[in-house]
C-alpha cells in the first residue's frame, strides 16, 4: 500500500490552495474529492472578488489572511493563467444617515493601510460613470480586485496534479482509523483505503462532517444560500467598477461585481438553510435582489439577465477554523471559511503549510516543480491581429468565442473535462448568452471523442446526469 504523506479532503479554492502550495515540496500527497470534479461547490457560485480587506475590522486571522494574500494576486494570476483586474470599488452612501459610515469605513481603511478616498459631487459622478445616481457620497477603493475563482481553482488543481499530487475525484472521504494515540493512521473511502501521515480538512460545507468522521471536534456548519442574477456585457460595458452599499455589520448588501469576462454579477442573497443540497433559486426573492441592483444600476431591463443561480456559502458556529484539531494530533482544518475564501486562499494554503509542518510534516523544497502552467490560447483574450492568425480553429461557442481546439484542450491533459459542466468552467463555452442552446452539442460531441463517451451518454455533470437521448 502506497503511504502519503498528506491527504486533503476537498477540492474547492482552499483544497486548490493548499494542494498546490504542498505540490512544491517533497511530499507524497493524495487529495480527495466526492464530486466528479474540482471546484464544484462554493467555489463555482460567488462574486469573484479579490478584496483588499479593507472593509473588515483589523486583528481578526480573517482579516489579516486576506490582507497577506492581496498583494500576492497579479504573481498568482499570472503564473496560472487565469483572468484578474484591479477595477477598484466604490460603496456609496444613499442615506444622510450613511454618511458618518462612510467616514467610518475610510478610518477602518487606513488602519489597515489600504488606500481609500471619500468622494462626493462631480468626482464621484465621474468615478461611478453614470451608476447610482441618487447616492450622495462614496468610498473609492482602488485596490479591490476581481478574478475567476473557477479558473482559479482549476489552475491550481492543474499545477498541483503536474507537480505530482494525486488528485481522485469521485471519491469522498467516509471514515478514518486511527492507532492508540488517537492520530488518523488511514483514510477510508467506497474503493479503496489509503495509509496517511496527516490530513487536512478543506472540505467546505461538509468539514463538519468530516471532522466528526476523523473523531475530532463536534462543530456545526450550514449552509448560507446567495442567489445571483447574471447580466450580459451590453451591462458589463457601463459598470466600470465593484459597485456597492456602504457595508453593515451583517452584509454587505447586494452588491455589482464586474466580471473577468464584461458580465455583470448582481447579488448575493445571505440567508441560513439546513438542506446542503439545495441550490434553487426563487422567484420572490431575486425580485427584491434586482429591486436593490437598481439603486446602483439604473434603468435595468430584466432583458439583460442570461443566468440566475444560487451558491451554498459554509456558516459555521465559529468562522477560520484553521488550526490543528485538539482532538486528532494530525488533522488541520481548514474550516469555517465562508464569503472571503477566494480572497484569502493564497494566505491560508500557507498558513496551513506551517501548520503541518509543526505537526512533524517535512516541508523539503522539490528541487525544480512546475510553478506556471503553459498559457492556452483562448479566441475571446486575444487581439483582433492574434485572433486572425489563430483562425483555423472552428469557432463552436459563438457566444463566448470559444473555438474546438479551446474544448479539446479542457478535455485532455491534468485535471481534463469530464462533463459538460466541466468544459463550461474551464472555457466557458455554454456559458453565455444562449447558456448553450446552440453550442451544446458541438461541445458534447468533442467531449465524446476525446473522453470516449457514447454520444448520446455525454453527463452534464455528475455521473447519471447524462441527457439520455439516443
């Protein structure tokens, strides 16, 4: 039987981080995940922001991990070929009432040393380009910043597999053995069991579960469901910035995050569920979410939504749980991380590399890892010059200009496309403005060839989910 060094359970954007952080090392890492592929919970359905942290009182590890990881995000991006952008932010004040807040907000800024700046009449008309055209003043962030969290975490998944770690999807964590000490000794799951020197619990909203299947710490989590309106870049073109209202102790409202790709995010609800399954959306409630987008975004026509969907955010009794467990000697969690996780994912991946490391885990640099991924050309990033030239590739998503070697390259290679969904989150063919109406079948007919799918057997996510038509 093959010992690793570490096992993670859970492939989100924490999972990602610190798979990929421990790539660097000479470790035998093994990473579990129970969907059939990475990123498919929180990690596909948030606002993409890369904050500053600006908004948050300062001395909390929260804070501090998302201050550590900003600076660390155009080195990141970069190196993993995924789309960022420092578009700044601006929280305005509607309200006399909201004013003092905004004054507030700035103080809390410059404690953290993030720069900030109250703007009010002509610069704030000029700031805002024509949105929230009733506020009376707001916050301007320069340093907040926008990423794909998807591409983001495939990347890292990506890297982390090239480097050599062991990545096993469809294959969730059941159960643990430990020995008399009460350390994890193997971890248990449908096919096969695995010898483990240590473990880390990233498994968002079901670490709890996974804590209690370790025999560690008995701590409740839930799901916090955020529905989301998805606009198309005829709205992308007019909202140059993270579009805000002045944050309250609880949220921070509905908020206009500008996508890496000229789309437009309006949401995110913030309301406590019990069924970690549940992802509808409801009719009532993005009403009143698109009722509050209009005191950002004027005259928006419900013409311009392409998507609505919900995400599952993990609310826990006690937020960051990253620590050792007090209970199992070698277990980290990496827990509790609700709303800021793509934020503070650099920082945490190395927080909880110290953390194993004072557990006994050797933290011995590989002499010559992978620390970029080659750069796919993609038909929608490229100039119009470079787009010519690339032409000879038939173009199957017209709304996202994603071309067939585009789908054939999220098929192959680390961490390849299995399904559907799958190509949508590493091209985002289907993703557009038909949601794949026209593309769909193009798209399953190269998932096919190359993952060698009947044609009719295509899934459009989990195994089972296939379309079923012969």
């Amino acid at each position: 039987m093959t010992r690793y060094d570490v096992a993670i359970v859970g492939a989100g954007v924490i999972g990602s981080a610190v798979a990929a952080a421990l790539s660097r090392y000479q470790l035998n890492v093994l990473w579990l995940e129970a969907a059939h592929d990475v990123a498919e919970g929180a990690s596909k359905a948030n606002s993409g922001i890369a904050g500053t942290g600006y908004d948050m009182p300062t001395g909390t590890l929260e804070s501090d991990l998302v201050r550590a990881a900003s600076s660390t995000w155009e080195a990141t991006c970069e190196a993993l070929d995924v789309p960022f952008a420092r578009v700044g932010s601006l929280s305005f004040a509607f309200e006399p009432g909201d004013l003092a807040n905004v004054t507030k907000l700035a103080e809390q800024a410059a404690d953290a040393g993030v720069r900030a700046e109250i703007l009010e009449g002509p610069r704030l008309r000029e700031a805002a380009g024509g949105m929230a055209p009733a506020a009376l003043a707001a916050l301007h962030v320069p340093g907040e910043a926008i990423v794909d969290p998807i591409r983001l975490t495939i990347g890292r998944a990506r890297l982390a597999v090239t480097n050599g770690v062991d990545l096993r999807c469809s294959t969730p964590a059941t159960d643990f053995r430990h020995d008399s000490d009460g350390r994890i000794t193997h971890v248990v799951t449908p096919r096969e069991t695995f010898a483990v020197g240590a473990v880390v619990n990233a498994a968002g909203l079901n670490a709890d579960v996974i804590a209690r299947a370790a025999k560690a710490e008995n701590f409740g989590m839930w799901p916090r469901k955020g529905m989301f309106l998805l606009l198309d870049r005829a709205i992308g073109e007019q909202v140059p910035k993270i579009l805000t209202m002045i944050p309250t102790e609880y949220t921070r409202g509905v908020l206009a995050v500008p996508t890496t790709n000229r789309t437009v995010l309006i949401g995110p609800t913030a309301t406590d569920e019990t069924d970690k399954s549940d992802k509808s959306t409801d009719a009532e409630t993005l009403d009143w979410v698109w009722d509050r987008a209009r005191d950002l975004i004027p005259h928006l026509s419900r013409d311009h939504v392409i998507k609505t969907f919900a995400g599952l955010r993990p609310a826990s009794d006690r937020t960051y749980r990253i620590e050792v467990s007090a209970e199992v000697p070698n277990l980290v969690h990496a827990a509790g991380i609700r709303s800021t996780g793509v934020q503070s994912s650099p920082a945490v991946a190395d927080l909880v590399c110290s953390l194993l490391e004072s557990i006994g885990v050797r933290l011995t640099p590989r002499r010559d890892p992978q620390i970029r991924l080659p750069r796919v050309p993609r038909l929608a990033e490229l100039s119009t010059d470079d787009a010519a030239e690339r032409s000879g590739s038939m173009v199957v998503c017209a709304c996202e200009h994603v071309t067939a070697a585009e789908i054939r390259a999220a098929c192959t290679g680390p961490v390849p496309a299995r399904s559907l969904d799958g190509v949508r989150k590493r091209t985002r063919a289907m993703a557009g403005r038909c949601q794949g109406a026209y593309c769909s079948v193009g798209v399953g007919f190269i998932l096919s060839v190359e993952q060698g799918f009947d044609s009719w057997d295509v899934p459009q996510g989990e195994p089972g989910s296939s379309w079923g038509v012969g």
